[in-house]
C-alpha cells in the first residue's frame, strides 16, 4: 500500500512525529511524579539509582537510552525500557493523529487527548489511580482548543456533539459507579467525560464505540489473567488503560469501522 500525502500534511505528520517524542519524554516525568505529589517542572530529571541530575545530552528522548544501553552513565544502574516506549508510543500516537486528521484546526485538541491518555495510562498500572492533576489540566487545555477548532472551521455541530458525548458518557459510567462502586471507581466516571468530549466531536456513534472497545478489551485480558491464573476473581485490574485504547481505537479506526455496517 502505497500513501501519498499532500506536502502540507506530510510537514504536519512530521513536527507531530518529533514533537510526540519531546512531549513523551515529559510525559515520562508526568508519569513518575504526579502520583508521588512532586513538582513536574523542577528539578531537573534525577536518575532514580545514584540521584545524579541527567546531562542534556543524556535527556534525549529514545537516542539517550539507545546510547547508554539502558543504563546510567554515573551508576550503570539500568533505566527501565518503558521510558523510550512511553517517548515512541507518544509519538506514534501523534503521527497517526496528523494521518487521520491531516493539515486540520483539530489536530492540536487531539495530540493533547494523546497524551493525556499515555500518562492516565501508566499511572493508572502503577498506582491504580486517574489522578485529577491529569485529569483537570487536560481538559482546561483541550475545551479551548475545540473552541478554536470549532470557530476556525466555522462549524459548531461538532463542538455540540462533544458536549452531548461528554455528558452522554459521564452519566452512563455514574450510573455503573453507583450500581458498583467498588467494580467502576469514580477515576474512570472522570475520565469518561474526557473520552466523551472527543469521541463525541466526531459523533455519538463514537462514543459508543470506543466505550465498547474499552469493555471488550478489558474483559478479554481479565478473562485471560483469569485463566493464566496471574490474578484471582477479585483482584482489581485497573480500567483506565482499556478505555483509554478503546477511545484511541475509535478515534483512529471509527469512520471505517462504522462504514462496514452502514448500507452504500
Ligand atoms: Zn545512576
């Protein structure tokens, strides 16, 4: 398969490629510090071994640890691989965002909604938790963002159906919490309003669908943890990480999915 990108778009898919790898790099510092309620902007990244504050050079996302070999260069303590994937999965989100919305006013809406799904999942596996300081600057960002989106493209419709889906979904996933608290936490009915608001923009029909992805994964790796016996029926799976791959399918892949069922 051959794709032939128009040079606006290709330029487009290339800044959010190299900009994903930056913001993954920060994200990786999101990821570690936000739950231990530590300051995102300084000091500068430590090695978690010996304390040794990391060179610039030593800071760069993915080629630092390739060089290194994943490991300090004061301690030779290994550095988890999660960093440079946490730095490649952000950026290959970012790529497929620019592919699927190409040279558009939304763009930068959705590489927020990215990453913020990145570090709500991983801390999420960590520590069990969606925290607000996530979770709030997130959409304090990204609701002006659709704003402009909405007023640069003339077009209210999809800022509408946002808030429709944000609304939407929050409720569904309140109910779930009450009727189960302990099975649906009140995280995942938080962070269902996020998903809302950008699945909504593109229609309700997405919500539905990567709410539905969202469920079906989790219930694919619980039945699979299951069986392996890794987790016993009532150990907690963290959820956040199913609808945060749920969102990114339906965002990616909805249009064509949905295509399949409708008729011409
Ligand atoms: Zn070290």
């Amino acid at each position: 398969m051959t794709v032939t990108l128009p040079p606006v778009a290709a330029f487009v898919t290339v800044v959010c490629g190299v900009f994903g790898l930056l913001v993954g790099s920060f994200l990786n510092v999101v990821i570690y510090r936000v739950p231990r309620k530590e300051s995102i902007v300084r000091p500068r990244s430590r090695c978690p071994g010996c304390g040794t504050q990391l060179a610039e050079r030593d800071n760069v996302p993915v080629i630092s640890w390739l060089v290194l070999r994943g490991r300090c260069r004061t301690c030779g303590e290994p550095v988890s691989a999660r960093y440079p994937l946490v730095e490649l999965l952000t950026a290959g989100l970012f790529v497929a965002a620019a592919l699927r919305f190409g040279a558009d006013w939304i763009v930068p809406a959705y590489l927020v909604f990215f990453a913020s799904l990145v570090a709500i999942t991983f801390i999420d596996l960590d520590h069990y938790i969606i925290p607000n300081r996530v979770l709030y600057p997130s959409l304090f960002i990204a609701i002006p963002l659709l704003v402009v989106a909405a007023a640069a493209q003339g077009e209210w419709r999809h800022l509408e159906r946002a808030i429709i889906g944000a609304a939407s979904a929050w409720a569904f996933f309140l109910i779930l919490h009450l009727i189960s608290p302990r099975g649906m936490g009140f995280g995942d009915v938080r962070l269902s309003f996020l998903l809302g608001l950008f699945l909504g923009w593109l229609d309700l029909r997405h919500v539905f669908l990567g709410v539905f992805f969202g469920f079906l994964l989790g219930s694919i790796v619980g039945l699979v943890l299951l069986a392996l016996r890794r987790r016993g029926r009532k150990d907690h799976i963290p959820f956040g990480p199913f609808l945060a791959a749920g969102a990114v399918i339906a965002v990616l892949f909805g249009s064509t999915i949905l295509g399949w069922y409708s008729p011409g």
